[in-house]
C-alpha cells in the first residue's frame, strides 16, 4: 500500500479549509450528508433509463451511525459508489467535483436537481476527524476500494471488502480539547437536530439509530434501553408543495415550528419565480415585533437553501432594511457557490432574487392595505418605522417604491389612512396638506395649532414618529399638494382681507409686541399676531427650514449639538389674556414681562418642548397668583 500526496495546492486548499473556510464546525455533516444524495441521485437518474439496476427512489437512504466506544461516526449511502479511479480523482485532487462533471454532462438533463458542485465539502470531515476512511463499491463493480486519509499529509487506496454498492463516510474524531467537545457529534440528538437544520428536505430519508428507554415487561419501576432505526428528516419541502394541496392552517404551523413563534404571522406569501432567475420563497409577516427587533443585537435576512440544503441561516442581502421584519425561506439552484456553500458570490442571481422578494414583499403589502385595512394598521403599528427610514435613507431613492405604503391617522376620520385618500378627500379650497408631529394623536389632536385648521373642516394628518419631520419634508408634495405642518409659520389659509387686517393689528400693537419680545430676550425670533388661534391665548410657530419637531428630534439625539429652530410667539389678538397684555403695557411692564415668559413657558410645553428653567417659570407663576 503506496501513501500518496495531495498536490501542492491542494495541500494549501486542504489546510485553509480546516481552519477558515467553514465557520461552524457542524457543517461537516451537512456536506457529508449532501454528498451522500449526490451519489443517490446519480443512480436513481441512471434507473430511470437502465431496467437492470431494479431499484426505485424508495429503496435509497442515508444511514448515520454513531459508535461511542470506538468515537466514530459514519455516514453511509446505497448511491453509485466510486471506483479505484473515481476516489483518486474525487477525493485525491480537492476541488475536484464528480457532481458538477456528472451534472454538465450530456447525460443530465436540466430539470434533475442535483447539489454538490463544487468537490471541497468532504474535507470538511477533517475539521472534526483526526482520520478520514471511505469504503466504496461503484455500482457493476465487484471490487471495493478504501480511501483513507489523515490530512494533509496524503492518502492511501487499497482493495478492500463491500457487500453491498455505495459509499460509507467513517470518521475518527478528534480528542476532545478544553475549548472543543467532539463527543458531541456522537449524540443521537444533537445529530438528530443537525440533520432537521441542515439537512431536513434532502430528498431521501437521512435514518438513525436512536437510543430510548422503555418500562421493563412486568416492571414498571425500571427501565431499559433500546434502540430504534428513525427518519430524521421530513424529505419535502413545504414551500415545494403545490398550493392546492395546502392549507392556510400548515403555512401557519410551519411558521410557528421554523420561526420558534407562538403567535400566528399576520401575513405569509408562497411564491415561486421562474425566468431569468428560479427560486421557491415562504415569506411571513410576523404578528408581533421580536424581542430585539429594534435593537443592534437582529439580525435581518431569510434563510437561504440550494436545493433544499440550509446555506445560510440569516442572509442580509435577500432583504433591505426596510422589510427587515420579513421572517421565511429562499430555496434556489441559481446561485453560485464558491469554496464552500456558506460562502455566496455577491453575484447576479443573488442581486436578481433580492430585486424579486422585495418587489414581492411591496405587491403584498399593496394588496394588504387596500384588501383589509385594520390588519394593515395592524402591521403599520409594528413595522411602519423601518419604512419610513427606508424613504428617508439614501436621499430618498426609495422614495417611489414605499411612499404608497405609508399610512397616517386622520384627525376628522379618527382612522389610519393613506396620503392619496387624504387629498382624495380633500376641499377645493384647500391648498396643502396639514400635518402635525408629536409624541401620540391624542396630545397633538389639542394642540392650539390646530383650531383654524379644524374650524374650516380641513383634515390633518398625525405624525408621531421622530422621522416623520424629515420624512415629509423629503416627499415636499403629493402629486402637487405640498406638505405643511400646522406649526409652520404660513399655512396659506389667510385671505387677502384678512391677512390686511391683521397687518394694520400688528401696526397698531408694534409697541406692545416690541415689548413682549424683549421680554423672552433671545428666545423667539419674533412675537406676531395669530390668524390661527381661536380659543387659546398663544401658540408656538417656527420660521425657516428647521421645525419645531426637528429641534426637538435632533436634540434628543447624543451629539452634543445644540439645534434651534427660529421660535415665532403668536398672540390671538381676541382672547382677554391679550387684552390683559394692552392694559399691562402702560400700568405695569414689570407684570407684562412676567405675563410674556409665562406664555411663552405654556406654550413650549404645550409644544412638548422642555422649560429652559423651570425655576424661573414657578417663581413666576407663583408672583401672579399672589398678586390677584
């Protein structure tokens, strides 16, 4: 028996593979596995054609067996096995693929799916094994051959004795160090939930022998073990299924059991693409938001299968940020693997699937909110803040693809609705479409702002997330309706005669809103009269392109930047606090003063705005209550 090199390279590649390419040492038995259907579908193919084989698909398996005394473990097939020749050329160049040769042979046609390409996953064995055998017996053969290999350091093949054809895979683990425990690859369990990750819709039943107890006859008290030869995967695919013959009841289980979920996902789509790029997808849109949905620690992506194989448990780029709440499954052929399978080229396919779920996920949604409006509130509650950062990332290059997906609560209509039934149902005379920031809609439904608005019947739309501001003024309009926040300084409602009279007001009262201006000292950029406020004394207005809201956002924000708007006091000219404020100006400046920090105090908080003292704003509040 002549021992035999690896090639340079291969000794190169053998050894990066062990120590780099993989990122978890399990994959080893997903590889193991994936080859062993390889080598099944390579017959079953062939008797499709040959009578004389007298197999059918339900007489090929994978056997696992796990021998604790001797620590090896041992993946066996019925497939085409290989001869002397096909392991040295297999198994004795690495990179070498018999799968891929045999798939771009003329023999294949298209439609049969086959997994293995790429011939570098058997080495993965040597991550976990210190010694590597293969006994094979090709198929109308009678020789069996034995391969056997500790690494790097080269191979061996000799004759040996196989009764039945196919491959067995024996592993010889590694000791056990005080970071790594290979004693566990021996647990029936944790290879049974390897085989259910991994390997669960491998096409043949993947069997085991697994270990239970039972009461011994006439004694209940005591136990005996056994074992018991077990399926551990469930073979088909669900998303493989045709539609027909499922219900919505098995999308639902099958979320719940995959996804570790106990509630029902408010959404799931079944899709299947063909054309330029062929794929299966399950998609769910879970009914409630995870635990760490909004913190660093998610992780956004699908899970990704070629040919029912588990690559990739979270792949990112199947998914934008702003569906990241998307939970499900892409299984694929299309994609190009390279060294490993959990290691994906960034190429076309990949680009093409992602450009197909996420136009998917937006036809959904679409059909969502016009087909059931509460369950799309429903959603919009849990997942509408990462659609709306998706509009505003990127300078909005988004911004057509998800602004029909937003959806606003209406004040008249006490619902949610979106923008286009918003100016739908807008007055002729009304010239833009209001809004209003705050914290939740019953705080912003009162707000001062608003009274003229709602006096004349117009609708506005509340806005209570920190982006809304940025968002809006990124949109600018809605098919020509600009938007306007009801805390802008110009909502455009003022008729000529009005905005007039309310000029020569501001003429006549110059004096005293000089006054009151220097009263607030730098805290407002001006003090004019409102032609907004009926009921409410003073509000808070703001001029420029930073709004109320966004000093409000981008200071709450830890930058240490100090951000302010350019503050507008208006005064309602008909309330008797105004009248106060005329008579003050000639008996008292001192208590005018007093009165002007404290309506401008109210009005900040009415705003949501924090007292830039507080002490201050008591103090004064406690000298006018003990003057009467």
């Amino acid at each position: 028996m002549v021992k035999k090199e690896f090639q340079t390279e291969s000794k190169r590649i053998l050894d990066l593979m062990i120590n780099s390419v993989y990122t978890h040492r399990e994959i080893f038995l997903r590889e193991l596995i994936s080859n062993a259907s390889d080598a099944i579908d390579k017959l079953y193919f062939r008797s499709l054609t040959d009578p004389n084989i007298g197999l059918s698909r339900d007489d090929f398996r994978i056997l696992i067996t796990a021998d604790k005394n001797n620590r090896t473990l041992t993946i066996s097939d019925n497939g085409c096995g290989m001869n002397r020749e096909e392991l040295e050329k297999n198994l004795g160049t690495i990179a070498r693929s018999g799968t891929l040769e045999f798939k771009t042979s003329n023999e294949l046609k298209d439609d049969i799916d086959i997994i293995g390409q790429f011939g570098v996953g058997f080495y993965s064995a040597f991550m976990v094994s210190k010694k590597v055998t293969v006994i094979s017996l090709a198929y109308g053969e009678n020789q069996a051959y034995k391969w056997e290999s500790t690494g790097v350091d080269g191979y061996t093949v000799e004759p040996c004795e196989k009764s039945e054809v196919g491959t067995d895979v024996i592993l010889e683990l590694k000791d056990n160090t005080d970071e790594e425990n290979y004693d566990e690859f021996l647990n029936g369990y944790r290879i049974s939930a390897l085989v259910k990750k991994y390997s669960d819709y491998i096409r043949y039943p993947i069997k085991m022998e697994m270990e239970r107890t039972r009461p011994k006859k006439n004694n209940d008290k005591e136990y005996e073990t056994y074992y018991e030869l077990e399926t551990l995967n469930s073979m088909v695919p669900l998303w493989k299924r045709n539609k027909s013959d499922l219900k919505e009841e098995d999308y639902k289980e099958f979320y719940k059991n995959k996804f570790f979920d106990f509630s029902d996902p408010l959404l799931y789509v079944h899709t299947n693409a063909e054309g330029a790029v062929t794929y299966n997808a399950l998609l769910y849109v879970p009914s409630n938001a995870p635990y760490n949905y909004y913190t660093k620690e998610f992780q956004r992506g699908l899970q990704l299968y070629s040919s029912g194989v588990l690559i990739m448990e979270n792949c990112p780029e199947l998914l934008p940020d702003y569906f990241s709440f998307v939970r499900g499954l892409v299984d694929t052929q299309d994609l190009s693997l390279n060294i490993s399978r959990e290691m994906l080229q960034h190429d076309r396919q990949l680009k093409l699937i992602a450009k197909s779920i996420e136009k998917k996920i937006k036809s959904e949604l679409q059909k969502l909110l016009e087909s059931d409006r509460e369950k799309y509130t429903s959603f919009f509650k849990l997942f509408g803040l990462p659609i709306k950062f998706g509009i505003y990332q990127s300078f909005g290059a988004n911004k057509d693809l998800l602004k029909d997906l937003l959806v606003y609560h209406s004040l008249n209509e006490n619902k949610f609705i979106t923008i286009q039934e918003y100016v739908d149902s807008m007055k002729p005379e009304q010239p833009h479409i209001y809004y209003v920031c705050g914290e939740n809609v019953e705080t912003v439904s009162r707000l001062p702002q608003l009274e003229r608005i709602r006096e004349k019947g117009f609708d506005v739309l509340c806005m209570t997330d920190d982006v809304d501001e940025f968002l809006v003024k990124l949109l600018g309009d809605w098919n020509g309706k600009k938007f306007v926040s009801v805390t802008s300084g110009d909502l455009g409602l003022s008729e000529e005669d009005e905005k007039k009279a309310t000029d020569e007001k501001e003429k006549q009262y110059k004096e005293l809103l000089d006054e009151v201006r220097k009263a607030l000292e730098d805290k407002v950029s001006s003090v004019k009269l409102s032609m907004r406020l009926k009921s409410h004394p003073a509000c808070l207005s703001s001029e420029g392109e930073v709004s109320l809201e966004m000093e409000k956002v981008l200071n709450a924000m830890p930058t240490g930047i100090d951000v302010k708007a350019r503050r507008v006091l208006e005064l309602n000219a008909d309330h008797d606090v105004f009248k106060k404020l005329v008579e003050l100006k000639d008996t008292d400046p001192d208590k005018l003063a007093t009165y002007s920090r404290i309506l401008y105090g109210q009005s900040l908080l009415i705003e949501g705005l924090p007292l830039e003292d507080p002490v201050a704003f008591s103090e004064d509040l406690c000298r006018i209550m003990s003057a009467g």
